[in-house]
C-alpha cells in the first residue's frame, strides 16, 4: 500500500510547490541581513522582464524573484542596500489590493509633469528622473508600520510609498510610478516615507510617549511594542537612538518626542541615499535656515518659492504650518551627513525658479 500511494504523494507535493512558487510564497525569502551589514548588490532586471510591473491600477501578476534589497521603480528595481520587504511578498503590504482609497481614485498615476492633475499613462523610469525631486518624511503617530497601514489604508484613504518600520524594515506600498497621497500639492513630485513613530507632543503632555517609552532602572530607556506589533526584528527595536525625549521648537513651539532607533536611521539613510542617486533632480540636502547651506535645517514653513522651486529632503512641516514631522528629536545631521557619505559628494540643493 506504501509503494502504490507514494508516487502519487511525491506528484502532489511537486505540484503544490509550483503552485506556492507561482503565488509568490517562496520568492525573496532569503534571511534578512543584519542592520549594518549590506546585501549582496541587485542584478539588473530589464524592464520587459514578465511580471516586473504590476498592472494599472491593481496588482495581480506574480513577481519575479527579487532580490531582498531593491525597491520598484516603474517595474525596474533599484538596489538600497538595506532590506526591502515589497507589496506583493508574504508580509508586505499592498496598497494595491483591497478597499483602499487608492484604487477608488481615477488620478492615482503621476502626471507627464508636475503640474498636471489629471489621470495619464503609467510614466516609464526616464519620465519620473524628469518628474520626482522631493521626499517628504513623516512620523506615523500609529508607532508601528502594520498599524500605520491599517490606519491610512482603511481609515484615512491615504497612502504612501513606503513604511519604515521601528526595527529598520521597508515596507513599499507602491510602485514609485503612482502619487501616492500623503502631501498635498507635492504628491506629484514627491516620494512619501512614513517612519514608525508616536510622534512629538506638547511639553507637559507626554501621555502618549509615557505608553511606548520606559525608562530602565540601569539607564536608559525601553521602547514597549505590544504583542501584535508586527515587527519582524524586535531586538533591532528595544530603545531610541537617545535614552531622554527630545524637546524643539516647530512652527515657533516646543514639543517633546522620542528619536528614532538607530535601525530606522540606518535604513533610511540608504533609502535616501538611493533616491538621490537615482533621481538626478533630488539632492540629500534639506531647507536651511535662511537658505544658507551652513546653517541648521527649518524647524518651519518653507518660504512660498522654496515650496516651488526646492528639491531634496524635507519634512511635512517644511509644507504646511497644520503638521510638525518629523518632529523635534529627528537628527538631521544625522541622515544628510550619512546619506552624503553613501553618495561620496557633498552636494548642495538647486532651486527651481517658481
């Protein structure tokens, strides 16, 4: 009876495999490499190969077998030299499917250019270098990626392309084709990054912060996720880079935050890094003081022609007076010292004439 049925068990199993294979379970499942330490480089895919570009407006075809550090950029990857979890894998998260208020809209794919409005044919990778100039970056206030996505997906009928999650994870929500909607009028031009964080607070108001932040009886302070946190890494996760909550002026008030972890800094500085290299029109800089490039980042609105004509890294706050991230305790030098370092030049934003 063994020697009749186990042909027959070996052929399901083969089939079961090739199934598992075609859905996507078992591409990109290589180990994550340690914060710090740099996957392999990405091999070029051209951008014909089948199942490189997800179909406008929702994803459906099985994707090749990235690999686990590029991020999708009109259907070509783009190497970031950090791990990248994409929306069509096994835990990622999919702008594309679902109730979402992405697919709702009619104008989700980016203009020819950036002042258009309307809906246009998915832009090919030389369009967007001619289009993208801006990352804008935000803190969540959800704490966690998996909520964060929950929360725009489902509630707010927002979206971004990417989540950086509290242990140094990337999560792409989309391909960088489409306007995700996460900052008004620069959607068009921009890339959206949302960072895990509960975000900064009124001084005297720390209830908030007090929930995710306990301070240690040996020092320092521990980051508290909850059970359902979603976090892949949580060891890569355990306290903020500074131990003391961090109090600055934005907008002209002093509010109080937690700083990220030195796994989120990691990751995002080669995030941007790659961004910048990719994008010739985006420079790892940010808005200074004055538009003096030695001077310290804006803790404010930028200037009405600098909101036109600036291209590089800026926070929410540059764009509106309504938001304060990334927040206080954000170390700017911090990131455009490490993402100048990945590029080798210290270069200094342009500007566009308004």
């Amino acid at each position: 009876m063994k020697r009749f049925f186990e042909p027959t068990r070996r052929c399901l199993c083969t089939v079961a495999t090739c199934l598992l294979t075609w859905a996507g379970c078992t591409s990109r499942s290589a180990p994550p490499d340690p914060i710090g330490a740099r996957p392999a480089p990405a091999a070029a895919f051209p951008a014909g190969t089948p199942g490189a570009t997800p179909p406008h407006p929702t994803f459906s075809a099985p994707p090749p077998a990235w690999p686990t550090d590029t991020v999708l950029v009109a259907g070509e990857p783009l190497s970031v030299g950090t791990r990248v979890v994409l929306f069509d894998e096994m835990g990622g998260y999919n702008a594309y499917r679902g109730p979402s208020y992405f697919n709702q809209r009619r104008d989700e794919t980016r203009p020819a250019s950036g002042s258009g409005a309307g809906p246009a044919s998915p832009p090919d990778r030389a369009a967007l270098n001619q289009l993208i100039d801006r990352v804008v970056l935000h803190y969540d206030v959800a704490g966690l990626s998996s909520r964060c996505f929950r929360i725009l997906q489902h509630e707010r009928g927002l979206s971004c392309h990417f989540l950086l999650d509290v242990d140094g994870t990337i999560y792409q929500t989309l391909d960088l084709r489409e306007r995700a909607w996460h900052a008004g009028t620069s959607n068009s031009r921009s890339v959206g990054i949302e960072i895990a964080n509960v975000g900064a607070y009124p001084k005297g108001s720390h209830e908030p912060l007090s929930r995710w932040y306990r301070p240690q009886p040996g020092g320092g302070t521990r980051l508290i996720l909850p059970p359902d946190s979603g976090v892949r890494h949580p060891e890569r996760a355990r306290q903020p880079a500074r131990p003391s909550p961090v109090t600055g002026p934005v907008h002209g008030r002093q509010l109080v935050q937690y700083d990220l972890t030195d796994a989120q800094y990691v990751a995002l500085t080669r995030l941007l890094a790659a961004l910048c290299r990719a994008f010739p029109r985006m420079t790892p800089d940010a808005p200074r003081i004055g538009g003096d490039p030695a001077a310290a980042v804006l803790p404010g609105l930028m200037t009405a022609g600098d909101r036109v004509g600036f291209g590089g890294i800026v926070g929410h706050h540059h764009l509106t007076r309504d938001k304060v991230d990334p927040g206080p305790a954000f170390d700017w030098p911090r990131v455009l010292r490490g993402v100048r370092a990945e590029l080798g030049e210290p270069r200094i934003a342009p500007h566009r004439e308004p």
